[in-house]
C-alpha cells in the first residue's frame, strides 16, 4: 500500500533492488520518507556498498540515474507511490509502510540510513551528514544529454561552444511552448539549430519509456509548428530522436517500447536513430556536416 497521507505522523517505506527480478535476491537501496502528508522524500547512499556486495560489476551511476527518476515521478504524481512504483516494477518494491515516533530531522534521517541502507565497516566512523549520503544524482534530462553528448562526438567533432544543455523553449524560440519539455542537448550550426533527446533502455523500463517517448514526441511536434521567424537560423530546427537500448532486449513489452519509440521518432523528427542497429546514423552524420 501507499502512504495514507490522510493521516498525521512520520512514516517510512524501504526501497529494495532486485539486481535479477528472476532469482528473489534483494537489497535496499533507499528510503521513501513521509515527513509530513503530501510529502516523500527518496534518500539513498550514492556509494551502493551493499549492490556492489552482491555484483562487483554493478554500475552505480545506472542505479543512480533511476533512483533521481524515480524521485521526479513522485513529484509529478503527487504522492500517488503505488503508481509510480508499478512502472518501476520488477526492478524495485517498497516494504510496507513504517511510524516513526518522532519528527524526521537530518538526525533521524542519518539513523535511517546507517541502519537501513548504507554498509559501513565497524570501525569506520559514522558521523556522516545527510548530504553525503544522499547526494543527489544527476537528473535524468543531464544524464540522456551527456550521453547524447558521448554519441555526437562519436559521430562529427563539434566545438563545445556550439553544444548547450538543458536548454527550454524559451531559449530557442523566446517564448513557452505548450506541455514541450527540456531539450537535453542542442547543437548550433550555422544554417540551423539541431534539438536532441532520446530514450535509454539501459534505465528505463517500458511503461516509463513510453511516457517519455510521447513527451518528446509531443515536445518534437510543438517545435516543428513554430515560425521560422522566430528562429535566429536562415533554415530554422533540426529535430533528432534517439532509441539507446544498452542490452540486448529480450522480452515483448522492451520490444514493443523500442518500436514505439522508433515509429514516434520517424513520425515527429527529422532523423531518428537507432543506436543499436546504427540505423540513421548516416543521416544524422549528414546533418551535422555543413
């Protein structure tokens, strides 16, 4: 069950990673704390001692990156967390929720996580700030741009002055656009502006990916309506969608997610790629090449 935010007094839930959903095995990775109704917060230990216990190959960074996104979609949801923990299923899952009986501080939250969370050897001393041990990750918008950023290089050099990140419709047109989000990464070129954002399949399971897909999607469609009059560019945007799937993707509901995004990105871009099959790089390369 959910929070009952109706009802006054502290609680907490534990945040547990299943590293392979088909075995059972399961860590907590984190702690969803209610301070107050109407409020979670995720804190978490950015080291992952205890993962890194059960896979030395574990990659931090990937478990970071979901933890941050999951975080963003309790926010959007407003507290609804059985919601948002249904499209992080099987993956992650949450024990049933915990009073605490007194108000949180950075005091209690500290406790929470040494006892809960972070795995420390006895003789290393605890005295550790909140902070430190949930020092927050990079947002899920700054990770697909840095990764974009790692793609684009791999394909054409192209001078760090010209590249931006994070980048609003206000900056690019001078004004809002409706329900567009954030470009993660935009390349200046001469004739024209080319917008990038893209789904990674590595971090994102595919309920997840299809909300971001139409997100893009959506956001790719309002700058394809705007007046080239607005733009600074003779030859106005330049929009390209990514599909970065890390593994192999083996079961139907990832296969139907990359497809959909595909035929998304064919539809409401001017060059989609797919990094895996390298399907569009050429095009993209193309487009950079002026």
């Amino acid at each position: 069950m959910g929070f009952e935010l109706g009802k006054g007094g502290a609680r907490y839930r534990l945040l547990y990673f299943h590293p392979d959903p088909e075995d059972g095995e399961a860590v907590c990775v984190a702690l969803l704390i209610q301070p107050e109704p109407g409020s979670i917060e995720v804190l978490y230990d950015h080291t992952f001692a205890r993962v890194r216990c059960l896979d030395r190959n574990f990659a931090p960074e990937i478990l970071a990156f979901c933890l941050n996104d999951l975080r963003e979609s309790i926010r959007e949801k407003r507290g609804d967390l059985e919601r948002v923990l249904k499209l992080y299923s099987p993956q992650f899952s949450a024990s049933p929720e915990r009073r605490l009986a007194q108000p949180v501080t950075d005091s209690v939250r500290s406790r929470l996580l040494e006892r809960f969370v972070v795995r420390r050897p006895t003789s290393e001393s605890t005295e550790l700030t909140v902070q430190q041990l949930a020092a927050p990750a990079e947002s899920a918008q700054t990770a697909m741009g840095r990764e974009l950023q790692e793609f684009v290089r791999s394909v054409h050099p192209i001078p760090e002055e010209r590249l931006r990140h994070n980048v609003s419709p206000r900056e690019i047109v001078g004004r809002a656009l409706p329900y567009a989000r954030q470009i993660p990464l935009t390349i200046e070129l001469e004739r024209y502006i080319v917008l990038l954002d893209g789904i990674d399949f590595k971090v994102l399971r595919p309920a997840k990916a299809v909300k971001d897909i139409n997100e893009i999607a959506q956001t790719f469609w309002q700058y394809g309506r705007v007046e080239e009059s607005l733009l600074e560019k003779p030859e106005g945007i330049r929009r390209v969608g990514f599909v970065f799937n890390g593994v192999a993707i083996r079961t139907q509901p990832y296969r139907d997610a990359h497809a959909y995004a595909l035929h998304q990105f064919e539809k409401e871009a001017d060059v989609a790629v797919d990094v895996s099959t390298g399907e569009g790089k050429e095009s993209f390369a193309n487009l950079l090449q002026q």
